[in-house]
C-alpha cells in the first residue's frame, strides 16, 4: 500500500521546517547593553557624587524660543551593594540663557527632579520639586558650542501635590553642545 500523497507533503514540509528552523538557532553569548556615560557633568545629591549619564535640551515655544530651553537630566545614583537600577532625572526650565542666573522656584517655570530606586521593593519613583535654588548657565554663542548649567538647589519630595519630608541638597553641573 502506498502512503497518501498529501502525507508525504507533510512530512516533507515538515522536515524542512524543522531543518530550516534548527540551522537558524545557534548560541550565542548574552547581550549585555553598553554602558553609556557622556562625560558631560555631575550632579551631587546630599553629599553623593553621581555621574551624568546624558544631558540633552530642546527649545521652548514661545517668545524668546531660540533662547529657552528644557534640560533633560539623567544620573546614575546606583550605590555599593546596589543590584538594580538607581538614577536621577532632572528636568528644568529656563526661560532665557541669556539672564545668566535663574532663581527657583519661579511661577511658570517647570522643574522636576525624580529619583527611580528598583532596590526598594515599595515607592521606587519618587518625585521632588525645586523649593530654593538658582541654576547658572552660561550660554553657548548664538554660531553653536558648549553650553554649562551649574545648579544649587533645595528639593523636597512632592506627594499627592504637597510637599512632604525633609529638604535635601542637589548641586553639580552639565554641559549640552548647542548647534
């Protein structure tokens, strides 16, 4: 008796498959994602040294646009014994680059900062508002280069919209390259 000619397709599609899918798996070592820093800053939280990690800026819409900007922030907060994540983000506003200092907190202006924990098992992003500070910047020239913000600022955790807990410090610097 001769098998059923749509059985030998099957098993010959099958086998093909199972070739073409074995051939397609292979091993290789686990990917582990590079570490990036961009070697533009440190910021300083309660006396702990953290590496900027990126700092990038766009313009803010409205009158003085091309002298605006919102800063995005990241710092690696991760400490000793640390197995998870552990950052700072900041991001702050200025209204012009050109008044050298701005004084925070100022009505109009956002400014957030946000520290992420994955190591406490409850509460791992905690966000804080600017409640005294100023920040510097000194502006890149109008042909593009190097723009620095310095920053002195008293934050306190912000819950449900109110403010609880204790001030704590955050000072440093970063650099943005403006094209």
């Amino acid at each position: 008796m001769e098998p059923l000619p749509i059985m030998n397709r099957f098993s010959t599609l099958f086998l093909s498959a199972a070739v073409v899918l074995l051939a397609a798996c292979s091993t290789s070592e686990d990917y582990l994602p590079p570490a990036y820093a961009c070697d533009c800053g440190t910021l300083v939280l309660d006396g702990d040294s953290l590496e900027v990690l990126g700092a990038e800026f766009v313009y803010l819409p409205g009158g003085d646009s091309l002298f605006s900007r919102r800063y995005f922030v990241t710092a690696d907060a991760q400490a000793d014994g640390e197995t998870q994540e552990h950052g700072v983000s900041l991001t702050l506003d200025v209204p012009n680059v050109q008044e050298g200092a701005i004084f925070y907190p100022d009505s109009g202006v956002f400014t957030q900062v946000d520290e992420t924990n994955f190591n406490v098992n409850f509460d791992t992003t905690q966000t804080y508002r600017i409640t005294n500070g100023v920040a510097s910047v000194i502006a890149a020239p109008l042909s593009g280069g190097e723009e620095t913000v310095t920053l002195d600022f008293l934050i306190r955790r912000e819950l449900d919209g109110e403010l609880v807990g204790f001030e704590r410090i955050l000072k440093g610097n970063f650099t943005v390259q403006v094209d």
